[in-house]
C-alpha cells in the first residue's frame, strides 16, 4: 500500500472538488428516490441535472485548474 502524498493539492481545487461531488451525488440519490416514488418525471428532471453538473465540472476542471 501506498501513501499518496496530497500536500500540492490547493484548497480552491478540494473545495470545488468538494461541493461538485456533494451536487451531483445530491441529485442522482434525489432522482432515483423519485423513481421509487414513481414520480418519473421528477426523476428524469434530476438525473438530467446530475449529468449537466458532471459536465460543468469537467469543463470548470479543465478550465480552472489545467496542472492538475
């Protein structure tokens, strides 16, 4: 086992990293409760916003931090 040395890692990143994580983990538990409900459009409208959230974190990655 390794240790992974993460003392480079600046505060902006994990903190972005942080709150991204949290949205998109938000929104798909959200939707797949909706789906138990059976409120299927409710569902599709939040799994909808998880996969623009991935998208516009990659983008906000790629944009704002290119060394990492």
């Amino acid at each position: 086992m390794v240790i992974t040395d993460i003392s480079h890692v600046s505060p902006a990143f994990f903190i972005t990293g942080a709150i991204f994580i949290l949205l998109i983990g938000s929104l798909l538990s959200w939707g797949v409760l909706s789906f138990f409900q059976q409120k299927v459009r409710k569902g599709l409208w939040l799994l909808a916003g998880a996969v623009i959230s991935l998208a516009a974190m990659v983008f906000v990655f790629n944009t704002w931090f290119p060394e990492a």
